[in-house]
C-alpha cells in the first residue's frame, strides 16, 4: 500500500481528494493538515465521511514522512515549504497553482510577481494527463491544472493539435466552490441569502496556462461565478484558419479523444443533454466535450464541461498519482455520476 498523506485537507478540494483517496484499492492515508482545525476529526468539516475515517486534523509542522504528499494549500505556500515538503515524501503532487507555468516570465506576468523558486519551474510535469501522459508516468513532482484552465484545454485541444486554431474567446461559468473555502462558498450557494455573481473578464491566471499548453497566445479569456455550487462550463468561440466541416470536425474529435477513460464527446441529435452540462457530472472525474460550426463562417463553438473539485482538482490528481504508481489509470475514479439530480 501507498502512504498518502495530505497537506491542507479542510477545503473542499481536499476533503474530495479524502474521499477518493479512502477508496482508492492502493493507497492508505496516512495523515492530514489543517492550522485551523489541528485535532478535529475530519468529518467535522467533511459529514459525508463520517464513519469512512477516524483521521484527525494536524499542523503542517507535525507531519511526518509518506511515500507521496497531496498539497491543496493556498496559492504561494507550496513554493515557500517546497524544500520542507520534498524531505518528506518522495513524490509531489500540487494541486495549487505555484509550479503550473514552466517560464519565470510568464509567472511574474499573470501573477504579478516573481516566482520565489524559479529553479524549480522545470522540474515540475503539468498534470493534466490527456497532455502529459508520458511524462507523468516517470514524474516525482506534478502541478496540477486549474479547473478552468482544464476544462479549456481540452475543448481546445483537438483543434490545436489539427492546426485549425487561429484564435478563440473563452467564456467559463463556474460554480462557487470554486473559491475553495467552504465560508466562501457557502455564501455563493443559490438557497442562502446574498447570492454573489463574480466575473473576471480579463487577466485571469487560468489563460497562461492555457496557452502554454496549446500554444496559442491568441487567446481571449473570461470567468463568471453563477449560482451552482460544483461545475465549470467552458464555451470557446473558436476562429479557424479555414472552414471545417462537421465530419472533419468529428475525426479531430474521435482522434484526440477516442483512447480517453475520462474524456467523452457529447454531441447528440436527440436526448436530454446533447451538448456538455456540469450538472450531470458532479462528483464524477469525467469531462464532457462537444462541438457546434457556425455554417457561414469559419466559427467552431466548443464546449466542455466538468466538476471543478473533481476532473478540475482533486480526481485530476488521483489521476496523475495513478499514472507515477504505474496504476490502472481509473483506480479510485470509476464513479459514473448520478442521474435524476
């Protein structure tokens, strides 16, 4: 069995990343942190997995060694203990954003800094392992991808891979646990009082990962917090260098995509979602991707949608880990959803 152990446990990115890791068949967890909640169990602040575990709270100074470290802390806490996180654990898996840009130019420029360890931007694979497979099979450090950024990718990523990508505009809407705190979100949630709409409509750090992996700079790039509380929605508007065709359309699709365990293309004539919907999704690590042309002109609409704290954050890394461990890639991650809602 693996020794797992998670830094910064109490949000709702971690307390996913619990769940699926007390399920998973080749792993034990073995200790999780939280400053504010040092000797609390976990299922007071996680009820779902009351009675899945007695595991408690512990300060990060506590912490003892295991064979890999989950970090879900606050951005820039990883780039301050990285040196403290590696003498405790063999591999890394970072699910904040501190190591996600390769290029220090990049990093001070979307996020309005220097990086405070440059030296290790390299050596970090980003997680994403539609992307990334190969490299993450021998990795030892990995920054997963932010939800946003995850859910634009790999809408985007057929087309850029075909050459067909000229430039696009991404709008996401996503849902308020997005935030990761639980105060937060909760006050986001559409059946309590003071409801909150937050839009980002330029400059948001999710579009720099975005075309470093694509390599497109072209980009255009927006978020909207709407009254959900797990989901993202990603429509791109994509402006192709010709004009494509639906069947040409279908082939990049099926030849990005037809490998995948947790991709799927939603494109249907008929039924109750025929193009991607975040709601049918939650809890699940799936990302659903479809495809819409605009006939009289060189426009491709391509959507995607998936659950921000799963396929977005804490299934992704269960995902990269199961590919270091050399793992079935689905371990742990073969929830199929629920449906009626």
């Amino acid at each position: 069995m693996i020794r797992a152990s998670i830094a910064g446990a109490s949000g709702y990115a971690g307390g996913e990343l619990l769940r699926l890791l007390l399920g998973h068949p080749e792993v034990e967890v073995a200790e999780i942190t939280s400053e504010r909640l040092a000797g609390k169990f976990a299922h007071g602040v996680h009820p779902n997995l009351r009675g899945a575990t007695r595991l408690r709270f512990r300060p990060l100074d506590e912490l003892s060694g295991c064979d890999v470290l989950f970090v879900c802390l606050p951005h820039g806490d990883s780039s301050r203990r990285i040196d403290d996180f590696r003498r405790l654990a063999g591999r890394i898996v970072d699910l904040g954003a501190d190591f996600r840009l390769r290029d220090p130019a990049a990093y001070e420029r979307w996020y309005g800094g220097p990086h405070p360890r440059p030296d290790l931007l390299g050596q970090f694979v980003y997680g994403l392992p539609e992307l990334n497979r190969e490299e993450l099979r021998d990795a030892d450090l990995v920054a997963c991808a932010g939800c946003n950024a995850t859910a634009a990718i790999l809408a985007l990523r057929p087309l850029a891979a075909a050459g067909a990508l000229a430039s696009a505009v991404i709008e996401v809407l996503v849902g308020s646990s997005e935030a990761g705190n639980q105060a937060t979100a909760a006050s986001h949630h559409p059946e309590r009082s003071g409801a909150a709409r937050a839009f980002k409509p330029t400059g948001h750090r999710h579009q720099g990962e975005i075309a470093a992996a694509l390599g497109v700079e072209d980009l255009h790039f927006s978020a909207t917090s709407i009254e959900m509380v797990r989901g993202v929605l990603a429509t791109c508007h994509v402006f192709a260098d010709r004009a494509l065709e639906d069947r040409e359309l279908w082939q990049i699709y099926r030849d990005a995509y037809a490998e995948e365990p947790f991709v799927r293309i939603v494109k249907g004539q008929s039924g109750i979602h025929r193009y991607p919907e975040p709601g049918i999704l939650a809890g699940t690590n799936y990302c659903d991707v479809g495809f819409e042309r605009d006939p009289d002109t060189k426009r491709v609409v391509a959507m995607s949608a998936l659950d921000n704290l799963m396929k977005g954050a804490a299934g992704q890394a269960v995902h990269a880990f199961n590919l270091m461990s050399g793992f079935r890639e689905t371990a742990g991650l073969e929830f199929t959803g629920l449906h009626p809602l």
